[in-house]
C-alpha cells in the first residue's frame, strides 16, 4: 500500500510537470563534463551500459515503465518504473526515463534518466561519487527528492542540470 501511495503521488506530479519547483540545492556544482571525477565518469558509462536496452521503448514498457507525462519541455516525456521507487539510489537503475520525440523519424528517443528517492527516506541521497550531481526537493508535486542524468543527449549545462534545453 505505501508503494502505491508513492506511485500515486509521483504520477501526479509528474502530470503537472512544469510547475514543480526546486526550493533547494544540495550541490552548487555544475556537473560539466570536463569537472567530473573519473569515479562519476565510470558511474554515468554503468548506468548508460544498464539503459542501453531502452532505446528501444518496447523494453522499457516490458520492464514496468509507464508514460507518466505529455512532454515537457527541457525534459521530454517521462516513464515511470514505479516498482522501483525506495529509498535507495542505484545508478544502474533508474526510476524514470526521459524520451524526446524525434519527429522526422516519428519515433521516441532515450535522453535521460532520473532518480526519485521519497523525502520520508530522509535527506538527500549521497548518489554519484563526488559533488557535481544536483538532488532537487520537488514542491507542489510528490515529496520526492529528484536528480536527472542527462547521459543519451548532451546537455550544455551539466550532466546533472535540472533541465535540458536541447530537449525540445
């Protein structure tokens, strides 16, 4: 029953999308490439190895993702594994994947991924080696702290940056 109510409450915010709010930081750091520690680099090479499969969304729909968002823009459609949501952060398991649609080939395309770990779990979980990644306390949406990845399209911000303009 709880997992339920945890689904329940990130399908909704997930539903309302572009009006979530960060109120808080816990790293001021950029994610750039070029400053990742070689430990964060082999973390973001696993879990692109452990997401590979989901360019095809055939896969991801077999393994429990569901779409849980229209598009929004900077971050692109969200599926949702919500068997997944805990209280622990595991790089090669991700709880949502972010697809862009690619309209030329009228296709859905992998650009992202991203980890919730309800705040009842506690503070912000340590996630990636070192301090580049960006968890966000989401408001106005599920008690949720959040953190994406953008690790299948490049993202001139950060790898770790809340949203990603090259994702229409």
């Amino acid at each position: 029953m709880r997992n339920f109510r945890f689904a329940f409450v990130i399908a909704a915010a997930v539903l309302i999308g572009t009006t979530w709010l960060a109120v808080r930081r816990v790293s001021a750091a950029s994610g750039n490439s070029a400053n990742l520690l070689p430990e964060t680099r082999q973390e973001l090479a696993s879990a692109r190895a452990a997401t590979a499969r989901y360019h095809n969304i055939e896969e991801a729909l077999a393994d429990g993702y569901v779409q849980a968002s229209p598009d929004i823009p900077g971050e692109g459609f969200h599926y949702v594994n919500f068997s997944s949501v805990d209280c622990a952060f595991n790089s090669e398991e991700p709880e949502v994947l972010h697809y862009a649609f690619v309209p030329n080939e009228n296709r859905l395309q992998l650009v992202g991924v991203e980890y919730v770990v309800p705040l009842a779990c506690g503070p912000a979980p340590e996630g990636f080696t070192g301090d580049a990644d960006e968890w966000e306390q989401e408001v106005g949406g599920p008690p949720v702290w959040s953190l994406n990845a953008w690790i299948w399209r490049n993202n001139p911000d950060g790898v770790f940056a809340p949203l990603n303009y090259l994702v229409p």
